[in-house]
C-alpha cells in the first residue's frame, strides 16, 4: 500500500476516534487564555462555616474534597469557560445587573440527593429565588451572547455537600449519615458573586447588589 494513503487511512482513525476529539476538547479549553467562572448567591461567612463542617466530614470519611473548594453557594449560571483577556467584559455584566425583586428569605432544610452521585442541603420552594436565577440567565446572555447557555433543565436550588468525587460505593454510607440529620438555616441574600478557578479552589472575584444602580 502506498505510504500516504496508509497515512491518510491513520489520520481517518484518529478523527473518528471519541478519544480524538475529547483531547482535542480539553486542548482547546484548557489553556492558559480560557478559565473557568460561575455565578452565585454565595451563603455568609456564618453559614458558609456550618455548611463546611459537612464538607470536612465527606472528606474525612471518604476523601471527598470537590466541594470544598467552593464555598457554599446556589448556583444561578454553571460554570462556563471564558477568555481571560476578556474578563472586564464578565465584570461589566455583573456590575450592570439589577432587579426589583430585592431581598430574598432562602430557607435551607435538611439533605437530599441527586441519583448517588451528589449530596446537598434542600432549599424549599421560593418564587422569588426562581425569578432571580431567570433574570440572571437573561441578563448574561442578553449581555455576552451564546457563551452562556440558556438552562434547559428544571432549577433545583441546592448547596452541594459533595458531588463529583463521591463513589457511589461511599453514597449509601454517607446517605445513612444525613438522612437522619436536621438542619434548618436562613439567610437573605442580596447580590450576585462572580465566581473564578485558580488551581485549586473558586474565588469570588466581583459581587454585585441587585437592588442597587
């Protein structure tokens, strides 16, 4: 077989390959121009210290330690790549967010889980939590276009406990824990964190108050 057809034929492998496509991803994503940012309400320094005691558990029982670098938060917008040298562009959509909702009570009550893969605090029902994320989600896209992407998936506010690094063989040791716990706290938030990844933990690098100019 002649030799630039076998090379055609390697190259045709390769590009059909999900492996191909997946280094490809992270070549592309993970550099030193594009980092990683989300968007939250983020929990006092108060609760956000309770809220870590559960954290340090997982991580002693089971050597969870992904929610820990966060602190505890509701997510509004997922975490999403962005150009670093582009960042003033993020600093400005939050900075020009505003509502009329105002304050907001968020109650927090017991635990709950997604499959067995992520434990979290429950957050009951709350209209107006509901229509914060929305304006949220409005106003960034409105702002920075098809980077963000609109959320197709029913809004389930949580603060995670642990999640990507907890093995299901851990979850029902864990579950057995939290099932039985009672937690009840509440605090009324008032503003957006832009939150962004450095090596080894999310920093919250502006915040905004929504009920102000």
């Amino acid at each position: 077989m002649p030799e630039p057809l076998m090379e055609y034929q390697a190259l045709l492998r390769n590009l059909m390959s999900p492996c191909y496509f997946a280094v490809k991803y992270y070549q592309v994503n993970n550099t030193k121009t594009h980092f990683m940012y989300y968007v939250a309400i983020v929990c006092p320094d108060n609760l956000n210290n309770k809220i870590k005691g559960f954290k340090l558990w997982m991580q002693e029982k089971f050597g969870c330690t992904v929610a820990l670098k966060s602190p505890a938060h509701i997510t509004l917008i997922p975490p999403f790549w962005f150009k670093g040298d582009d960042e003033n562009m993020l600093l400005e959509a939050i900075s020009t967010f505003r509502s009329s909702i105002g304050e907001i009570d968020i109650h927090l009550q017991d635990f709950a889980h997604f499959s067995n893969r992520v434990l979290y605090i429950s957050i009951k029902q709350n209209d107006l939590l509901n229509r914060i994320r929305r304006e949220t989600e409005q106003h960034f896209i409105y702002t920075l276009g098809d980077i963000i992407k609109k959320e197709t998936r029913p809004f389930t506010p949580h603060i995670t406990i642990a999640n990507r690094d907890l093995k299901p063989g851990d979850f029902l040791k864990a579950w057995e824990h939290f099932s039985h716990k009672k937690f009840e706290e509440t605090f009324i938030p008032s503003q957006l964190s832009l939150l962004k990844l450095s090596p080894d933990k999310w920093n919250v690098i502006s915040e905004k108050n929504w009920t102000k100019a």
